[in-house]
C-alpha cells in the first residue's frame, strides 16, 4: 500500500489502491493536510475518519477531502481504485461548486457515468507524469463529480429550510435566485440543485411561485399600483412584470385586478 502523501504539499500525485481481503495495516494516519485529497473506489470497501465523523466508502463513489481536514483511512476491504491529492494551483478551476465547501465531498457516480468515469480515472493515473494532460483530465472528472453530487441530508434540510423561510418571508424583497445563492455562499446551480432534492422544485421555481402569489394577494388585497406590485415582488420592470403575470395566470395584473374588485 503506498501513502500517497509522502511528500509536503504535492503538485499532484495518484496511485493505485488495490487491496486483498480486510486490512486493518498500515492505515493512513490521521493528519491535517494542505492539500486536496481523493478516494475513489471501483469496488470494496474503506472506511475513512473525517474530523469527528466515519464515512465508508463502497464500490463506486468518490471522496474529496479538502485542505485543513485531518483524516485518518481505518481499514480497506478488497478495494480497487485510486487515492492521492492535489494542489488548489494545480486546478483549473478552482471555483468549482464542490471545492468551495469547507467539508469533505462524498458522491455516487450515477450508473449511466460509472463507465466513463471509470475509463477518465484510469487516464488521469496514466497522465500523472503529463502535468497538463493531467490538469485537463482532472478539470474534467471534477465536473462530473458536480452532475452527481448532492450535499448531504443535514444540509440539503439546513440549506433548503432557510431558502424555503426566506422566500415566503414577506418582510424581505423576493430575490433573484443568484442573490438568494449569493446569501448562503453557494452557486444557484448547486442551490436549485439541493433545494429540487427536499421538494421537488427547483429554487428558481419556488421563487416564480413566491412573486405569483404575492402579486395576486396584493392585486386582490390593497390599493398597491401595479408598479408598486411589482416593486414589492422584486421586478422593477413593469412590462415584464405584466409579461410574466400572464404568462402564469392568463390575464394582465391590471386584468386580475380588475376581476378581483367586481
């Protein structure tokens, strides 16, 4: 079994992680790192400790561990894959919705990428001695990770509880979906994303329903102009406030309200 951080702070280093029956020794001691750090598995099992959590590992997934987390590899169990890390200088981009979480990463390659990633991985352990090749290659597995990934269920409520709040919250703008993903430090992307998993619906979603029916209980409900409406469901624009009012509800707010005061 080779460490694959023998060294201070690599550039970029794979190796091979092959392993007969249970194996207990030598296990990765628990250390803080500088470095990203990787697990991938085809098949077996690894059971890694992460700061004060477990995680096991089966065939399949991938694990990414950033800088600063100190983490400890307890016992492999007839594995197959790959283990190393990488620098943040060594990436393309490194603003990649999974490398700007401060927790480790932990996905499920869904079953139509396994083969694909499986052959992507296997490129990036040939390339190794090909920095750019290298770079391309692991810029590419990265952004496959992201299509599969998820966060976990304690985020996915914490995350999508809060949106949820602050969405329907009527003592606070309705925000543009960038602003809101601005707000809790994350991309929209990856907000829609986690906000689609607890519900059902995408946050952008929620938004459009949110400003529909604000506008109808403020039309049906007060003396509001319809440029004070708009205002008030966050869209300045009165046209395309009128634009999109009918689009979803089939008359013009001026139509709406209209039909409410009869």
């Amino acid at each position: 079994m080779h460490n694959p951080h023998q060294h201070q702070s690599p550039t970029f280093v794979i190796h091979p992680l092959n392993t007969s029956g249970y194996v207990v020794a030598p296990p990765i001691p628990k250390v803080v790192r500088q470095t990203y750090s990787f697990l991938y598995l085809k098949k077996g099992e690894v059971l890694v400790e992460l700061g004060e959590d477990s995680c096991l590992l089966v065939g399949n997934t991938f694990l990414l561990i950033p800088p600063q987390m100190p983490y400890g590899v307890k016992w492999y169990d007839s594995t197959e894959g790959y283990m190393g890390g990488f620098d943040e200088v060594f990436l393309l981009n490194p603003s990649n919705e999974i490398l700007l979480t401060k927790r480790f990463v932990k996905v499920t390659i869904a079953e139509e990428n396994v083969e694909l990633f499986r052959a992507t991985m296997e490129k990036l352990f040939h390339s190794s001695q090909q920095p750019h090749k290298a770079q391309l290659t692991l810029d590419f597995i990265i952004s496959l990770l992201s299509e599969d990934y998820v966060a976990d269920d304690y985020i996915i409520n914490k995350l999508a509880s809060r949106f949820m709040d602050d969405v329907f919250d009527r003592s606070q703008a309705i925000l543009p979906i960038a602003d809101y993903a601005k707000r809790y430090d994350v991309t929209p992307n990856h907000l829609n994303k986690v906000v689609r998993t607890k519900t059902g619906k995408a946050a952008s979603e929620w938004v459009r329903i949110s400003r529909l029916n604000y506008a109808k209980y403020l039309l049906h409900e007060t003396n509001l102009t319809i440029v004070e409406v708009a205002e008030r469901v966050g869209i300045l624009d009165q046209s395309y406030f009128s634009r999109f009012f009918r689009q979803y509800v089939g008359v013009t707010p001026s139509e709406y309200k209209a039909q409410s005061n009869r």
